[in-house]
C-alpha cells in the first residue's frame, strides 16, 4: 500500500522560506512523477511544481524563480525549497506520486493533477503579512 506522508508545515512572514518533504511508503515505480500541489482557501488545488525519475523539473509560472523541487535522501522522496513567500502562497500543500502509467504526467510535465494516483494528507503553509 503507497502511503505519502508530508512534512515542514509552518507559519512563516512574507519573504521568509519554509522546506517541505515528502516520503512515499511502499511505493515501487522506478519510472514516475512527484509533485507537489497547493489548494489556496476557496481555490481549486493547482500545481506547484514536479520532477521525474529521470530528474526533469517543471513549476507553475507563480513558483518560477522561487520554488526549487528535488528528489531527497531516500527513494520516492522529494523535496520543495520555498522562498520568498508571500501571503498569496497560503495554502495547504500536497504530496503526489504517478501510478503505473506516467504518459498523462509526461504530457503535462507533471503539472495535471488528474495524471497523479497517489496523494498525502496535505500540510498547511502560512505566510503571514
């Protein structure tokens, strides 16, 4: 069973940095997407950013510049460095794996939400003002 489990949840000001990680439990794919989504208060849950197995990384123009994806230490695990937050990036953020067919993920650079099978529980980010 596949378990995404994220963690670095916290409240920081505006133009303060936060790190968030993501571990994925059980999970055996050696060819695939993670990413990681945000759902802002009244707002759909969009893309932030996604890198494959073979290490390429896309993001949302809003995380351009910002935001740096990465695989961590451990197998299916990834990391997302956020700086200069601003209050606009308040938001609960999601953990997200592919299942055994990545061609949906490949096609939208990993930034559709429908191309991920796996999810964690989300942790809430706050940038105070």
């Amino acid at each position: 069973q596949v378990q995404l489990v994220e963690s670095g949840e916290g409240s920081v000001q505006a133009g303060g940095s936060l790190r968030l990680s993501c571990v994925a439990s059980g999970y055996t794919y050696t060819e695939y997407y993670m990413g990681w989504f945000r759902q802002r208060p009244g707002k759909d849950r969009e893309a932030v950013a996604a890198i494959s197995s073979g290490g390429d990384r896309s993001y949302a123009d809003y995380a351009k510049g910002r935001f740096f994806i990465s695989k961590g230490n451990g197998p299916a695990t990834i990391d997302l460095q956020m700086n200069n937050l601003k209050p606009d990036d308040t938001a609960f953020y999601y953990c997200s794996a592919t299942g055994a067919n990545i061609r949906p993920a490949t096609l939208y650079a990993g930034l559709w939400r429908h191309a991920y099978d796996y999810w964690g529980q989300g942790i809430q980010v706050t940038v105070s003002s």
